[in-house]
C-alpha cells in the first residue's frame, strides 16, 4: 500500500510538471552594467515589466505574456526577444557592444539569434561612411552585399517561424528603400555643393554673447556648423558628442557654429516663447561654441541656399570661406574625426 501511494504520489507531481506554465521564465546576464540596474521588458501594446539585476549583471524573473515580440532596455541600449509562456528564454550581452554580443539560448532562441543577426547585416552593408561618403556604385555594391547575407542568413536558420520571417523580409525590403533614399540624397547634397566652390553666407545673426556675427567674421578658421533647434530630438541627442569635440578641439583651428531655426514650433507658434526657449535651452546645457539665431528661421536665405528642409544638417566650411562639406559628419559619427584629421585640424 507504502509503494502504491509513493507511486501515486510520483505520478501527480509529473502531472503538475508537464502542465503548461501560464508563464515565461526569463534570465541571463548583462556584462559592464550601467548604474541604473534595471531591465525594462515592454511591448507596443503597453506591457511593461522591470526586472532588478543583480551586481553582477545577472537576472532571472517570470512574466505572464501574450506570445509575441518583445523590447527590452537597460540604460540608453535596446534589444528585442520574443517571447512565450511555458517558455524558458535567456540572452547573454555586454553593455559597452549590445548588439555584437547578444546571445540567444534556450527556447525560442534560433528566433531571436536570427533576428539579432538580421539587424547586424544592416550595420555591416550601410556603414557611416557609405552614408557620409559613398558613391552610387558604393551604395549598389552595399545593397547588393545585404541581400546577399540576408538570403545566405535564412539558409542558415531554416527553423524560424515563417511568419516572423516575413516580417523581417519586410523590414529588410524597408531598410533598402529607405536607406537608399537617404544616401542618394546626401549623395545629390555632395554634387549640388562641391568641395571647393564658396559657401553661402549668411549676415547680422543675433550672437547669444552679444551683438551680431556674419559668416566673413569667422574666416581664417575651418567653421563647422551646426543646423539645429530646440524642439529637434535629433539634434540635442547630437549635444553630448559635439560637447566631447568642441574640448577635443579647443585649441585647434575650427570654430564650432550652432545656428538655430526656432521659429515657434513647439512652442504653439509664439515665436517670442521660442526665442526665449532658445536661450534658456543654451544656458541650461551649458552649450558652447557660438551660438547664433538665424534671421527669419528657415526662410532665411543661408537655410535656403543650402536647401535645408531637415534637422539637424552640418556643414564644414574652410578657412578662405569654400564648402569642404555640405552635408558634414554628425558629431557622434566618427567619420567627422576622420576628416577632421585628413584636413590637419
């Protein structure tokens, strides 16, 4: 009767193990973590779960999930995983290269170790200088590479759902047109701005330290300029790295312009609230260089000339006045460093 019950025992606690799980348990590691040691996992639907790590950059939590696409952040670094009850999934990372060292293993993992390598093609074939620098035969050459490894890439999983295959054709399609689009107009920025022909000027824009600057006024330096305002995300996500280059540069011969175009947008139209978010946005973060407002906003002439209808935009301009670049390297690009070296700043 001992042994009868044991065995009874034993088979209710399988019964209980291979019910399913309502659900997933997620874990792994994350290397060099920032201080805020979190991992935010959330989705477009308004999911939203926080999970605390440890010192060591190690987690290990359950969520209760609709099956599907996930995101997850820790710090300013963002990742994507799907997702299951019933389901154990981990990832392994390193902060400092999230995306090159994102790993994948238990359930669903040839899933999202597909995904992750999908998106690294992009950044091997549309590199910051195919976008800076290349040529329409560099940027067929690119698009031609990405297809290629993309095509080799499913080959090599041939196991991953077909309807996330899909989507990810899809967005492979998407990235080709739009990065295409966005080369090819730099492209035409370069050929309508040759290196070497003089810049458009601009005259009397108001100087934040005092009085008025014209372009002739700066002459003798190499002038990077920066084309910004204070509603643009873009641009103040640009304000850490041109921060790092304005000190790296101090002594150095370059001069670096910020001019805005605030002309009340986000501000409900009220170009005099603009004018003083400007200021305030300056002195807030401490923004250095010369800071110069732009006559009349995007209609003023020197906006025009170079036919800038998207921000932030950059130009480097040479001692004598001349365009070495009208559409210049972002400061967080490290092209822009290149250059700079190239031309002995």
């Amino acid at each position: 009767m001992k042994k009868l019950l044991i065995l009874f025992i034993a088979i209710a606690l399988t019964a209980c193990e291979n019910e399913p799980k309502d659900y997933v348990t997620l874990s792994g590691k994350i290397e060099n973590p920032v201080e805020e040691n979190t991992l935010r996992i959330f989705n477009r639907t308004g999911y939203e779960k926080i999970i605390e790590l440890e010192e060591d950059g190690s987690f290990e939590d359950t969520l209760k999930v609709e099956a599907g696409n996930y995101s997850f952040q820790h710090g300013k670094q963002y990742g994507d995983i799907y997702l299951e009850n019933n389901n154990k999934s981990s990832f392994t990372t390193d902060y400092e290269s999230f995306d090159e060292e994102m790993k994948f293993t238990g359930d669903a993992a040839e899933t999202n170790n597909f995904s992750v390598k999908s998106y690294l093609l992009s950044r091997k074939y549309f590199t910051d200088n195919l976008i800076s620098n290349g040529t329409k035969e560099d940027l067929d050459n690119a698009v031609e590479g990405y297809k290629s490894a993309y095509t080799k890439l499913k080959e090599n999983y041939p196991n991953v759902d077909s309807t996330l295959v899909a989507d990810i054709n899809m967005n492979v399609k998407n990235t080709v047109g739009q990065l295409s689009q966005y080369v090819n107009s730099k492209i035409a920025i370069r050929k309508q701005f040759p290196k070497g022909s003089e810049s458009p000027k601009f005259e009397d824009y108001e100087n934040i330290s005092g009085g008025e600057t014209s372009l002739d006024d700066l002459k003798g330096k190499y002038i990077y300029i920066d084309i910004w305002a204070t509603w643009c995300g873009p641009c103040k996500a640009e304000i850490p790295s041109l921060k790092k280059l304005e000190e790296q540069y101090e002594d150095s011969n370059i001069q670096f312009v910020s001019i805005s175009v605030d002309d009340g947008r986000g501000y409900k139209g009220d170009t005099e609230a603009a004018y003083k978010g400007w200021k305030q946005m300056i002195n807030e973060k401490e923004l250095g260089g010369i800071q110069l407002l732009a006559k009349n906003a995007w209609s003023s002439e020197f906006i025009r000339a170079y036919k800038i209808n998207a921000i932030p935009r950059f130009l480097l301009i040479d001692p004598d006045g001349n365009i070495v670049n009208a559409d210049a390297p972002r400061p967080s690009n490290p092209e822009l460093v290149k250059l700079f070296e190239e031309l002995s700043i």
